[in-house]
C-alpha cells in the first residue's frame, strides 16, 4: 500500500489543503502549531474513522479537538492510496449529522462499501490498534503496548492452524469460552428449574403425609367407636333387629269370656252356676292377668329392640366412615409416592445430562488443543521474530548489536558477541531505536502488505549517527515512510549522506 495524497477539505486548522506523498521518505516538516499532528490524526482517521466521545470524554477528543475551525458542518477529507496495482479514492464526512464513507477504484470506477469490511479487505486485515502498535508512531509513543504481544500470539495460531491469518484464534477461543458459559448457564437455569420444582414437590408431599397421618388417627378413632358400639351391642342380647307385634286383650276376648260366665249361670243350677262362675271368672282373671304380664314384657321387648337397632345404625355408619376411610387412605398413598417418585425424577434433572457432559468435554478439548498448537506456533514465530528483529537492529546499529531476544511479553534483551547487555546500560536512543525495529518486524511478519511507516517526531533521543543509520536503512528497505517533523535535522543528514527525500513544509501558525 501507498498513499499518494490527502487532501484536508475541512479539518482542523486546515481547508482545501492537499498534500501530495511520493515513494521512499516523505518530510513533512513544520514549526510547532503548525498543523503536523492535525494532519497525522487526519490520516488516521481517513484510515479508521473517527468518533465522537460521551459525555466528558467528547470534550477532550479527537473528534471534538479537529473539528474544523470554520465552516464546522463540513468535516471532510479524501484519501488516495494505491493497493495490488490500482488505484483508489476514500472520501469521509466526519460530521455527527452527515457521517458517511465512499470508496472507489479510480482506474475502474467500481464502487466498495466500508459498511461491510471492503476497506478492511484492502488493509489486508489491518486494525486501529495494530496500526497503533506497529506503523504509527505518534509523539513519545514508540514503546508498544502489552496488547501487541496477545495479537502476535493469536496471529501466531490463526497461521499454524489454517494459514489464514484472518482467521481469529482468539475469537475462537472467546467463542468456545462463551458457548461453554451458555452451556454452564444451561446446566444452572435446568438445576434451579428441578430444585423450584422439588421443594413444590416436597411440600406438597408434606401435605399428603400429614392427610395420611390424619386419616390413620381418624380409623383408629372410629374402630374404638365402632368396637364401642358392638360391646354395647352385645350387652342388649340382640343380634339383629327383629319384627315384634304389640301384644293387647282383643274385645272378642272379652265377650267371649262373657259369654261364657252368663251360659254358666244358665246352665247349672244353683248353686252350682254360682260355683261354676266364680272358677269361670277366677280363671278368666287369671288369663287377663297372664296377657297383661305378657304385654308389659313385650314392651319391654321392643324398648331393646329400639335400643338394639340405634346400636346397629352407629355400628352401621362406623363401617360406613371406615370404608370412607380406607379409599382416601389408599388414593392419598398412591398420591404420595407418586409424589416421591417426582421428587426422585426432580434430583435427576437437576443433575448435568450426559449430552450435556459430552458438549462440555468437546468444549474443553477444543480449548486444550487450540491453546496448545497456538503455544507450539508462538514458538515459531518468536524465532522468526527475534531473527527478524536482529537483523534489522544490526544494520541500524551498524553491526553494534548481533542479536536480540524477545520474549513472550516483547520483553527484549541485546547481545553484542556473546555477552548480554542490561537493558538499564543502554541510552535512551538505543531503547527508541530497537523499538522501532520491533514495530517493523511484527508489521512484517504479520502482514503480507506494506504499510507506509508513519512516524511523528520519533528521533528526538537518537544522536546523528544513530539518525542517519536509521534514515537510510528506511531508505533502503523500499517501504513508503512519512516523517513528521519540526526539526531541520533529517533534511540536513538526508542531504549530506545523499538519501532520497520528498519534503512537504507546513506554514507555520
């Protein structure tokens, strides 16, 4: 990729401002408030966008800090790059009202949409912060940050295991690790569901078995009432209801008898008719007195009887309630276990199914192997890495330094022959100067596309030596570089040591 012009439509300090950028060093040289670092976040943000911030972080943005100065409704830039051969023309409006992106193919006319990744396409996958980690370097930024080095690593294993290093390892990895929560949070909500359930469940069996217990207290109650009732039974000497007639004298009795008393006067003489009816009338007295004993006992008979079928009604209405009993007895059981069976069922579901088991150990498997090829591939690229960082240390450092070793966290360490020198006994050019190489070499190793070398006042700390091995090296590497500077020093060590520039100067304030 390279970038052969912006132009600043309404941004910042500047209106209707082109800058045009060729191959090799581009200078863009400038006093201080002469509008470098406008036109370094303008190239950012024609690259990446740029938005406004919320709240107390919008007064002290990017967004709010190069909103144009006059004419703010129109917040605007092109860019024009050139990419595999073509060329092609960005344009944005920054404007909070009006944002909008265009890019087309100057050489063909077609049209791409940022919306869905075309610009990203053509970046070759380049993203914000990588760029912040490796081709920019803006003022006193030059070390890295700490999440170069967990991007290096997922590119290490995106490489190893597709060859693609679009493809996100760490994505795949947040994936599984999110699926494994949803999984997890299955497990939990299915747990909780069976546990909201059995507690209903064992409640409810609380109940039944106090209905039961109940039940049981109520037959032993009504078997002593009924056992009651039958001694009381026993003791009337009924053993079961009977039909009594009521016992009386019938009036034809009483004529009959008499009768017989009048034929006794007729028939026998005195004073034997007077003899005969005074036996006749003894005996008929003793009849009346007989029927009369015998109905006072048949009453009697009765009152028993009355007695006797009251018994055998309770006795009757016990067997009645016991029958009762014992069905509700029997239902409320099966109920209950029923019940306990459900509860039983409640504990299981509660508990990880072996399906769900198997999609948690895939998941795991899945996360152990990943994490275990990326930690083989890392060690690939840390080898590629450290080769690629020493050489071009040693050709900025004219051979000064042989080798550099650079860990897991870019943490670096120098050897000049076979001796290793603190990091603490180096000058601060050194430091800056093998920064800059770490930034060139990951940019290298992780993208197939160059990039141009953005580098805003990098050079404060490094000597003229030091400036001039580093200048031609960026020379000699064929990569489009734009320094931006307020210092004549650059210009002057270019000229003398006869390297290649294009220089662009700023007006100043």
């Amino acid at each position: 990729m390279r970038i052969t012009e912006l132009f600043l439509k309404n941004f910042g300090k500047f209106q209707d401002k082109k800058i045009a950028l060729s191959d090799g060093i581009n200078l863009i040289y400038g006093e201080n408030e002469s509008g470098k670092s406008t036109v370094y976040t303008f190239l950012r943000g024609m690259l990446f966008g740029m938005e406004r911030g919320r709240g107390r972080a919008a007064i002290k943005d990017n967004f709010s800090k190069y909103e144009p100065w006059s004419n703010p409704n129109s917040y605007s830039g092109t860019l024009r790059f050139t990419c595999d051969g073509k060329h092609f023309c960005l344009n944005r409006n920054f404007d909070k009202y009006s944002k909008c992106a265009f890019l087309f193919c100057e050489d063909d006319g077609e049209e791409f949409s940022i919306e869905h990744g075309d610009l990203e396409i053509l970046l070759g996958g380049l993203k914000e912060l990588d760029y912040d980690n490796t081709v920019a370097v803006g003022q006193n930024k030059v070390h890295v940050g700490n999440e170069l080095a967990e991007e290096l690593k997922n590119y290490a294993a995106n490489y190893y295991i597709s060859g693609d290093s679009q493809i996100d390892m760490n994505a795949a990895l947040q994936s599984l690790k999110e699926r494994k929560k949803q999984l997890e949070r299955e497990v939990r909500e299915q747990t909780e569901k069976a546990q909201e359930q059995k507690e209903r469940m064992e409640q409810e069996a609380s109940y039944v078995w106090r209905d039961l217990h109940s039940l049981e207290k109520e037959t032993v109650q009504v078997k002593e009432e009924q056992e009651k009732y039958n001694k009381e039974f026993a003791k009337i000497n009924v053993d079961s209801p009977h039909s009594f007639d009521q016992w009386r004298i019938h009036p034809i009795a009483v004529i009959v008898m008499i009768a017989i008393v009048v034929l006794a006067m007729l028939v026998f003489d005195k004073p034997w008719n007077l003899v005969g009816s005074i036996v006749i009338i003894l005996a008929e007295g003793i009849y009346v007195w007989n029927a009369l004993k015998d109905g006072r006992k048949n009453k009697d008979e009765e009152k028993k009887k009355r007695e006797a079928q009251k018994v055998w009604n309770e006795i009757n209405k016990c067997e009645g309630r016991l029958e009762k009993l014992k069905e509700d007895y029997q239902e409320k059981q099966i109920y209950y276990e029923n019940l306990q069976e459900q509860i039983e069922e409640c504990e299981e579901v509660g508990k990880e199914t072996p399906e769900q088991k198997k999609r948690r150990k895939a998941l795991e498997l899945a996360t152990e192997r990943i994490q275990e090829i990326a930690g083989e591939m890392q060690a690939g690229i840390g080898r590629r890495l450290n080769e690629e960082v020493s050489e071009i240390f040693a050709e900025m450092t004219d051979g000064k330094y042989e080798k550099v070793w650079i860990d897991e966290q870019l943490e670096m360490s120098l050897f000049t022959g076979e001796r290793k020198v603190a990091m603490n006994q180096v000058s601060l050019g050194t430091l800056e100067q093998l920064q800059l190489a770490l930034r060139i070499a990951v940019a290298n190793i992780m993208y197939e596309e160059k990039y141009p070398l953005i580098l805003d006042d990098t050079f404060a700390y490094y000597d003229d030596y030091r400036l001039e091995r580093t200048l031609r090296w960026l020379s000699e590497n064929g990569q489009q570089v734009i320094i931006f500077t307020c210092q004549k020093r650059e210009e002057e060590l270019m000229k003398k040591n006869g390297i290649l520039f294009h220089k662009i100067e700023l007006g100043a304030k």
